[in-house]
C-alpha cells in the first residue's frame, strides 16, 4: 500500500505498560482529597480504583515497561536507534532540562541510539511521537524506534478538576517498538493539529518562571473555562476523518476507535460525536487504571492487538483531542 | 532540500556585568584542573537579563523571524519549542509551541516541544523538522523558537559559562535552496543523563520551608561532570566531526565557519586545540558581551556571523555543540 508518498510500511511491532502495585479505590481518592463521591460523580468516571505509585523515581515503571516491550519484540536493546518519551506529568527532574529518554538509553544498554521527548500537548504527545519515528523510519534515518512514558499523578492532585471532577488519574508507564518492513500493526497514517487558542488549558500553573512559589498552584488543573468537550470532539471528529482521507480510507471502514480512558462519559460522547454504536471496548481498562495520559492509549491498543483474530484485521482510529488544544489522529491496522 | 528561509534572535536590552553576578552567586575563587581558573578564563563581561517570561522572549524571536522571511502565520505548518530550560509553566505538560501559535496566528500549524534538556536540541529540532518535512506532502514550512529565561542568582553554570536571557527562532522551509541543511549528526550519551538538572518542586522535602534556590536553579553533580563529561568531551567532538563530515561527504578543511555555543574562553580555547579546527573558523565575537544563550547560541551566532559577513553565500558551515543530558550534535549547512 502506497502511504504518504512511500511504500515503506512501518508498524508497532510490540507494546507493553506497567503498573505500580498499590491500588486505591476512587472514592477513596475523593475521600483523601476531600471531595464527594456520589452515584452521580461514579456513573460519570466509569471507574473503579487506581494505581498509585510510591517510589522515588518513576522512571522505574518506564523502565520496566521499556524492558517488557524489548522482550515481547524478541530485540537486543542494541537494535534501538530511538528513544523517545512521551510523557505528560512532571518527571524525575523538571523537564525540559532533563529527559528520561537518556536515562531508559543507559539502563537498558542502547549504546546506538539517540534520545529525545515530545511534550507540551497531552496524550498527543504519543502521536507526535509516532509522526517524528514514522518519518524517521521512512526516510530510512532509522530502523527501530523505542517510545516510552511515564505518568504518576502530583500527591493530592489525583482528581481533576476538583470543582467539577473531569478524570481521575492513576499512574503507570508504558513503552512501544516502531519498526520498518512490519505489518504488524500497520501505521497507515497520523494526522495532527494545534489550536493555540487552548495551549494552557492542560498546564501545571506553580513551580515554573511564571510562578515559581506557589506550591497552591503546583498541580495539574484543566482550565474549565477554556475546555469545551463538545467543540474538542468535533474538532477530533474532522482531524480523524482527514488522518482516514489520507489512509485512503473513509472514517465508515474504522471499527475500532481508540481514545484516553479518560471518564465514561467522554467515551461516551466520543461514540455519539463520531455517530457510532455499540459498546464502549474499554470499560475494564478505564475500571481497573483510571486514566493514565498517552500509557491509556498503549493499554487499549494491547487489548485490540490481543483480541484479534488470526488472518483478520481491523482499522482502528487511535485519537486523542489534548484537551481542545493539541490534536491527534493515528489510522493502523490491527 | 531543506533550507533555513529566515533566522532571527532577541536579546533584552538590560544588561548585567558578570562579576556582580559571580559575587552575588558566591561563584568560587581558584584554580580547576587543567591551570583554568573559573573567573580567570570565562571572558565574558556581561549578560543580557530580564523579568519577562521566557514565551515572551521566544514570541519577539518569532516575530522577528517571520518578518524577515516575509510570511504570514497561516503559513506555517508545524511549530517545535527547542527551549531547553524551564519555561512559563511546568513541562512536559506545556510548551510555548501553543502559545506562539497563538500570537502568530498560525492557524494550520501542529504545535510541539522537544523535551531534551541542553543546546543540543536545537540539533534535535532540527533533525525532527527535517525527517517530517522529508517524510510527509503537507508538512513544507517549519518555525523552530527557544525562548530562555534563567531565574535570578542562577546565571552561572560552573563552571562552563555565564547565561544571558534571550530567545531565538529559525524557518525551515522543504525546496529551499538558502543555507541548505547537508547533514545532522547526534550522538546520546545517556549516562550522563543526570549531570545537569532541575529538582523542581515534585522533589521538595517540606512544604512550610521550601527552598526554592535548591528546587528551581540547575544544579550540576561536579564528580559526575568531571568524571564523565570532561574526561570524554573532546573525543566525542573529534567523533561527532568525523560522522557529520562523513554523512556529507565533506573534509574539515572545507568547512569555512564553525559555529560553536559560546559557553568560555577557556572551553572554546580547548574545543580548538583538541579538535584541531583554527581559532579563526569558530565564530565566537560576542561572548564577551552576551555570555551563553542556551541553545539559542546556534541560531544567535550564526546570524551575527551572517550579519558581519563571517559567513557568505556558498559557505560551507558546521554549527556543532554539546548538551545536557548528554548529547553532542553537528548540523553542516551550505549557506
């Protein structure tokens, strides 16, 4: 199939997520941070309990992840040319001056590779990474591109927004392998867009230069007054149509739609934006981990890759709306 | 064939001299390995400061570049954040990229950061520019910025430079046939991924007291600097030389100009004895006036060797660095 101009295809060859120990039931996360939990507030998470990380450096869970992955693709860490992180939430050391990607390279012993981060646009932020090991691949810069992140929530910062609960996060780390001459996985196309208008209504205001003593402020907030779920999914609506167009398919020939476990009912407005039915294919997931930033897109995305049937494949749309700000659309087939 | 259509800096007009800045940073008298001493051999005299948020620094870079290669926003496809230290708000969660987009009215464009910590990622953005123009039909017009901005009494990296605030932009654009980029070289070395870092606040040990100085400024492990970076600087140099000269089928001695951070005397004087390139081919004029810009020293110093004439029409130019985290990177460019 001729994609983009190229005939290389490219693939994810393997995924792999891991997830801290400890478990802590929603409510109770509500109870700790002092906000109600009722029937309402449940029906509209659609979840259960979290992971709750209590080690020091999480990039350990990457790490893992990372090591998992490797194994699952049957490569020596060696055959990496790429590390890239994709991550949402504050890391081991405040980024950008520090990035995981060097550390994952020197723990798992990829002497060859380069390493980087995408950041800045939420869950998209997998996407973009995606687009960046694509484009990398196809223009034959490289062969096998290792993708890595990790997420664990600010202490006390598990519920947001606390005023008008839109997600609760878990923790947890997941990883990908990229690679070239596979159809496993097939990436056919991915499609992004910004509105800037939106940039900072995904942001951690306190600890940076714009307010670097306001610990009151150090925690992920989503600007209410800037997120507007309806326009978000319209927009994510357009830009996955045209990552179809460009697949050279049409949106009616995706049966599987990927996106953030970010609550039951985004999911749910999500089916009824795009117009489909049926049921919502990741209640367990979004049950048993909360959301877990761009790490929910690599579960879901395992799920589908594991259920699949021998000689069949699906079309799936993995999309991600970055909170009305950054955009992403992935056609691949499963 | 991928070109820079257009370059551009700003710097504030506030000035610092540096050895107030060493004095009120209690920077060490004395003698490092080697006979350097710190304040002996930095050759920088001042540093531009401000109090405007780093997005600001990087909006007027921006608009600069844009109107020097005479576009409007709605022509750009795709926005990289090269900023390499802290910015307005916490990352990886935000970047400037959105906030640019907005100013700029960049309505088209995809907006991302390159979160890898040193001047380096200006190499990085670069080669991430390069591969998406390269690999997609829609992707034809990149605007690449950084905009720094250092937090007071953390100016002083020792004991490598002194930082000046400042922001910088360039345009890439695909079928460009001004200073066209040859070849892009990194090389990771992922050890060293900890010698230079920001705590932040996620690392802080009491609420009531927190020292912000501690959480907020760079800090620098000076056994692990010492024992890693410096011990293998110069033969990573002489490494990343040869593959970039390789991958463009070049000589160093076809190199006209080198562009180089302008981090100290004494490390410009050492990158030029261990690799051999003549102090005359490394741009490197205004260090005693400017200090170091972060990864904008690439962009920075290639347009004043432009703007003086360092650099002409035809010139072969290898803009090089090294970078937290650790990387060395070499971008060869014909102008």
């Amino acid at each position: 199939m001729k994609i983009s101009g190229t005939s290389t295809p490219v693939g994810i060859v393997s995924t792999a997520y891991c997830l801290p120990p400890r478990k802590m039931f929603v409510r109770d996360v509500f109870k700790e941070e002092g906000l109600e939990f009722d029937l309402a507030i449940a029906n509209q998470m659609g979840m259960n309990h979290v992971h709750v990380f209590a080690g020091k450096w999480r990039s350990e869970l990457a790490l893992e992840a990372a090591k998992e992955c490797l194994f699952k693709a049957g490569l020596n860490a060696n055959e990496i040319d790429v590390v890239v992180d994709f991550s949402v939430l504050p890391q081991d050391y405040v980024v950008p001056s520090w990035c995981m990607s060097n550390k994952i390279q020197h723990e798992l012993g990829a002497g060859k590779a380069f390493n980087l981060g995408f950041g800045g646009g939420g869950t998209t932020n997998l996407l973009t990474a995606l687009k960046f090991v694509v484009s990398l691949i196809r223009t034959e810069k490289v062969n096998t591109a290792l993708l890595i992140s990790t997420d664990v929530a600010i202490p006390g910062n598990r519920v947001i927004n606390q005023d008008a609960p839109l997600t609760v996060l878990g923790d947890g780390a997941s990883a990908l392998i990229v690679s070239k001459d596979t159809r496993v996985c097939e990436i056919l196309n991915i499609e992004l867009w910004s509105d800037g208008r939106k940039n900072d209504v995904l942001c951690i205001p306190g600890g940076g230069l714009a307010h670097p003593d306001r610990l009151d402020l150090y925690r992920l907030r989503i600007g209410a007054g800037g997120y507007s779920e309806e326009s978000s999914l319209r927009n994510l609506k357009s830009v996955t149509e045209r990552a179809a167009e460009k697949a050279g398919i049409n949106l009616e020939d995706v049966t599987i739609f990927i996106n953030p476990n970010i609550s039951r009912k985004d999911r749910g407005k999500l089916l009824e934006t795009f117009g489909l039915s049926g049921d919502d294919l990741f209640v367990d997931n979004r049950r048993q981990y909360g959301h877990i930033q761009g790490t929910d897109f690599v579960i879901n995305l395992s799920q589908m890759i594991n259920e699949r049937s021998e000689g069949q494949h699906n079309l799936a749309a993995v999309c991600s709306h970055g909170w009305g700000f950054s955009y992403g659309a992935m056609i691949v087939r499963i | 064939m991928i070109g820079i259509e257009a370059e551009a800096y700003f710097l504030p007009k506030s000035k610092k001299e540096v050895h107030k800045i060493l004095e009120e940073e209690d920077i060490p008298f004395g003698t490092l390995a080697k006979n350097i001493d710190f304040r002996r051999d930095l050759g920088i005299e001042e540093v531009h400061v401000t109090e405007e948020l780093s997005s600001k620094l990087a909006l007027r870079a921006v608009q600069q570049v844009i109107s020097k290669a005479n576009i409007l926003g709605s022509e750009i496809d795709l926005i990289i954040d090269f900023t390499s230290i802290p910015q307005d708000y916490i990352g990886p969660t935000w970047s400037a990229a959105g906030f640019i987009q907005k100013e700029i009215n960049a309505n088209k464009a995809f907006c991302t950061a390159i979160t890898v910590g040193g001047c380096s990622s200006y190499h990085f953005a670069l080669e991430a520019a390069c591969a998406m123009i390269s690999a997609e039909d829609n992707i034809n017009r990149v605007l690449l910025f950084a905009g720094d901005r250092t937090p007071n009494y953390n100016k002083t990296y020792y004991p490598i430079t002194v930082s000046s605030d400042g922001g910088s932009a360039l345009i890439l654009k695909n079928k460009c046939e001004r200073a066209v980029i040859l070849a892009i070289e990194i090389i990771s070395v992922g050890r060293l991924h900890d010698v230079w870092y920001v705590p932040g606040l996620g690392n802080r040990q009491n609420d009531e007291q927190l020292n912000l100085e501690k959480l907020l400024h760079m800090h620098c492990d000076m056994k692990k600097f010492n024992d890693g970076v410096i011990l293998i600087n110069f033969t990573m140099f002489n490494r990343l030389i040869a593959r970039v000269l390789k991958k463009a089928g070049l000589k160093k001695q076809d190199i006209d100009m080198f562009i180089y951070p302008t981090f100290s005397t004494w490390d410009q004087n050492y990158f030029c004895r261990s690799t051999g390139v003549p102090r005359e081919k490394v741009y490197t004029k205004k260090l005693v006036e400017r200090g170091h810009v972060q990864e904008s020293d690439m962009i920075i110093n290639y347009v004043d060797a432009l703007n003086d004439g360092s650099i002409k029409n035809g010139n072969l130019v290898m803009v090089l660095t090294n970078g937290a985290g650790f990387a060395w990177t070499a971008a060869i460019i014909r102008h």
